[in-house]
C-alpha cells in the first residue's frame, strides 16, 4: 500500500470565516505547501491529490491544474493528481490541453480525478444549475476521453458544447489518455467506475467497514465485466499525529467541525451536529499516535486499499516526518532506508 497527500493551497495561511481553531483544511501559504510536497516526495510519498474550490473567500488556490503544472517542474518522481477537477464547470477543449500539457511536462506523472461538483455556492457563482451537473459530466467525460486519446481531428456536437474539426495537441505522454480516477459513493457510481477501468477515490469520513464494502463492490464488478486492467483504490483519511488521548479527542471533533463546514460530510449522507457526531465515534479518523494510525491502516490494506490520501490539516512537516519514520515502514519496508530526519 502507497501513501501520498491529499488537499491544496491557500496564498495565505489564513483561516476560512466560520472555522475555529488553528488553520483550515488547506490553509497552507503557497510557498509552504509547495515545501511541503518537496519533502513529502523526498519522504517516500508516492501521490499528492489536490482538490478544486472556488469562492472560498479564504486564499484558496483553485487553479489545482495551474499549481500542479508548477510543481511538474519543481518534482521528479512524486504523481501530481486532481480531487478532483468538476468536469461541469470546465469547457472541455480548453480542459483537454491543459491535462495533456500537464502530463507532458510531468513525464506522465497525472491523474485525472473527476467529479460532479456538490457545493450550491460554487454551482451558484458560475450561474449554472446544478440540476444539469450529471449530464454536462458525462457529455464532457465522454469528449476527454476522445480527445485525448485521439492525434485525429474529430467534431463534437452535445447538449452543451459543440466543436468542429478540433485536434487536442500536445499528445499526453500516458496512452490512451492519463488514468481517470472518479469520485465514488454510491453503488452505481462504484460499480461505473469499475465497468470503465477506471480509479476509484473514497472519501475521508466513512468508516472503515463502509469504506471495505465499497472496496468489494468495486473489485467484485471488474471481475463481472472482465476488466484486464485493474484500477487503483484510493481512501482519504483526515490524518494528524498526537500525543495524548487528550490531544486525539480534541482533534478529531476540530477535524469534524471543519469537515462540516466544508459540507464533506455531504458524501456520509448525515450532515450537521450529528454527521459530526458519527465522525468523531467513527474509526474514520486516522488521528492519534503512531501506534494507534497502524492498525486501522492495516485492515484498509488487507482490505484493499492501494493508495491512502492523508489530509493533515495542520499541514505539519513534523508530522508528515513522524508518519514517513513510524508508520509508513509498516507497509512498505524501503522507507525505512529514507533519511526522515
């Protein structure tokens, strides 16, 4: 099992209004973030997977490919990744380009994590329905997936966007086109993913008996419909390391008021005082001492998981060092030859 980062960027380390104390999900400042991505690659993380939000009104780095394309320059061997990019905002051509550059310039390091988008505010702030976000993603999904993998010239004509005579240039390094990785919750949407041989990204506030089911269904499917090459699974988990028991509740109910304010308990279907009542019950939190993070990862991986996302939102480079020299060993004996001093 791979370890690698989840969250963004903000350009200051200032906190969204309505959150309470400490910084935010993503409230690095940007020179900071991008340190810490430097380290984490030097670390033995193998992904960093970055969200996009819009209107925050708190810094928030929304252009995930713009920062991402940056850190292409500044990486070697660390794949830079979205979490994703909500295709119904996006026009599709110009968004095709920019993936391809990305991927060249990475040396096909990208992942395309998509999604539907689910924040009314965002919705709202582009003028458009969200009632019209299922069909705008699959009319746009189904255009990248052609355009990228296509060096012929080709015509679209949808519902939403028409283009004639259109070649997508530069060619992405990854043929036939960077992996897609989608955002999944429900069963349909799990089962989709595993149909298309696509990834699969999991949230970060189920517990882990859910999170297993969802693993299951989604292998269970690619057997079903004979898929030859499996897509990875990758599980978000809140991720801080303390040292008290103390320390531990106090930070799982902060992680679940930010949560609840950034509406991710949305994907938990239960939101509001009792979502985060079940957070901080649930074994969903990868919050504690080094020890404690071992077992729960342990029963992800014997589950399934290939690839666990961390969302530190401290954004601490103490701890990103103390999970790389303490925990990721576990799993993967090579990282304990990586100088985490």
């Amino acid at each position: 099992m791979k370890f690698g980062l989840f969250g963004g960027a903000r350009v200051s380390g200032a906190v969204v209004a309505g959150t309470t104390g400490g910084m935010s999900g993503d409230s690095l400042g940007l020179a900071a973030y991008i340190d810490y991505v430097l380290l984490a690659e030097e670390l033995g993380f193998s992904n960093v997977f970055m969200v996009e939000h819009h209107f925050t009104g708190g810094g928030q780095v929304s252009s995930s490919l713009g920062l991402l394309t940056y850190l292409a320059a500044r990486t070697s061997r660390i794949r830079l990744g979205t979490a994703v990019i909500v295709l119904p905002w996006h026009n599709p051509a110009l968004l095709a380009e920019s993936v391809a550059t990305l991927d060249l310039l990475s040396g096909g390091r990208f992942d395309f994590g998509v999604g539907k988008g689910y924040k009314p505010q965002e919705f709202e702030g582009f003028s458009m329905n969200p009632a019209e976000a299922p069909e705008r993603f699959e009319e746009t999904l189904s255009f990248l997936r052609k355009a990228l993998s296509s060096s012929d010239r080709f015509s679209h004509e949808g519902k939403f966007w028409t283009f004639r005579d259109v070649v997508i240039e530069p060619r992405p390094v990854q043929m036939p086109h960077p992996p897609i990785w989608l955002a999944a919750n429900s069963d349909a949407s799990i089962r989709r993913a595993a149909r298309e041989g696509c990834s699969m990204l999991l949230d970060q506030v189920s517990p882990i008996d859910q999170i297993l089911e969802r693993i299951a269904i989604y292998r269970d499917e690619q057997r079903r419909a004979g898929v030859e090459l499996p897509g990875q699974i990758g599980v978000t988990r809140g991720m801080h390391i303390v040292d008290t028991e103390v320390a531990r509740r106090e930070m799982i109910e902060h992680y679940a008021l930010l949560l609840d304010k950034g509406r991710v308990f949305k994907f938990s279907g239960v939101e509001g005082a009792e979502g985060r009542r079940r957070y901080v019950e649930s074994d969903a939190p990868l919050i504690g001492s080094p020890d404690q993070l071992i077992l729960p990862l342990r029963r992800l991986a014997d589950g399934g998981a290939d690839l666990i996302l961390l969302a530190d939102m401290s954004g601490s480079t103490t701890g990103l060092r103390s999970f790389a020299r303490e925990v990721m060993p576990a799993f993967n004996p090579r990282t304990a030859l990586v100088d985490v001093a």
